[in-house]
C-alpha cells in the first residue's frame, strides 16, 4: 500500500534544456516569479525558498517551501500576470499551514485525509485572496481559470480533494473583499477620507 499524502507527490523537474529562453528568464533573479515572490514574502513575512520548473503540474509546494511551477502552464499563461500571481498566492497560502510536517497520515481514513486536504485548500484559496488584492490583483483571472479546469474535468469521476469550483470561487471572491473593507476601514482610521484607497497595498510595478 503507497504512503497516504495529505498534498500531491513532488511533480516531475523540468529538464533545463528543454525550456523556452522566454520561459526559463520568469525563473531567474529578478524575472516574474522572483518579483512576484518578493511581493508575497512582503505580505506573508515568509520568503519561500526556491522556485523550480517543473512539468505535469500548474504549482505547488513541498514540505520545505520550495515552490514548484508548470512550464507548460507558464508557456500557456505566461503573459498573464495576475493568474501567475494567483496562482503562486494559492501556493503561498500551504506555506502558511499550521498542519505538521513531515507526518505519515496512514493512520486516517481517506475520507478523514480528504476532509483535510478540502480545509487546506479552501485555506490557501483565502489566502490567495487577501494577498491579491494587497498586491493590487483583483481574482477574476484566477477565478476564469478555475472555471475553465471545471469544464474539462470528468464529472463522472468525483473530485474529493477540493470542494467545488463555485466553493473555491466564493472564498477568493469573500476574501479578497474582506481585505478591501480592512484596508478601507484603517484607511479611515489612521489617515482621514482624502488618502487614496491603494494606502497598504503592495506596489503592482515590482
């Protein structure tokens, strides 16, 4: 019987000789995901460590917070940069678990593991939330895409390991304007009515 994983197994590594140049320069000091990830260490006070091609996977995130990011999904979605930013907010939203690491969940049932992956995800997609709109994103793109990934699933087959897109969309739509009433609410507070409403956010120029 394989090991039970509460997340995914580590996706497969990207052969370096076999990415795009365009590609390979997000993954570089200072190119899109390293900008990107300066602006989530900002909001979460968490740096991360590295950030790895990979394939056979949009992201995701080991036990170390190394980030993994699909080259196929980059060279599909590579110039849009709010999905990006999303998408590695989802990612960021699993580094700030207070679940264990490290631990062998063989002793749950699958429903019980799933029952948690489920908590997780809806955790890291209010995560996602709050951080887009801080880093001056609205979710709208992340939200597309999710509908999209909804459409071409098997509905035959049932998904246990997310609650469902309409779910996952109401919790990024739910965070993401909960963070915008905080943000207007101690504009208010500290700096008076004639303070412009992006006071706090992260500067979306890098």
């Amino acid at each position: 019987e394989s090991r039970k994983l509460l997340g995914e197994p580590l996706p497969q590594l990207a052969d370096p000789k076999t990415i795009p140049p365009h590609i390979a320069e997000m993954f570089e000091p200072g190119g899109l995901l390293d900008r990107l990830r300066t602006r989530l260490a900002i909001i979460s006070r968490k740096r991360g460590r590295k950030i790895i091609p990979a394939r056979n996977t949009v992201a995701s995130v080991d036990e170390d917070d190394n980030l993994y990011v699909g080259v196929d999904f980059l060279e599909k979605y590579g110039d849009n940069e709010a999905l990006i930013a999303a998408v590695m907010a989802h990612e960021w939203g699993h580094m700030m678990s207070d679940l264990p690491k490290g631990i062998d969940w063989s002793r749950l049932s699958w429903d019980e593991l799933h029952a948690i992956r489920r908590d997780e995800e809806a955790d890291a997609d209010g995560f996602a939330g709050r951080a887009l709109f801080l880093m001056g994103f609205k979710p709208d793109e992340m939200i597309k895409f999710l509908k999209e990934v909804d459409k071409k699933r098997n509905k035959k087959i049932p998904c246990h390991k997310y609650h469902n897109t309409p779910t996952r969309v109401e919790i990024l739509k739910q965070s993401y304007e909960a963070e915008e009433r905080a943000m207007e609410v101690a504009r208010r507070l500290f700096f008076g009515s004639k303070v412009g409403a992006k006071v706090g956010r992260v500067s979306s120029s890098g």
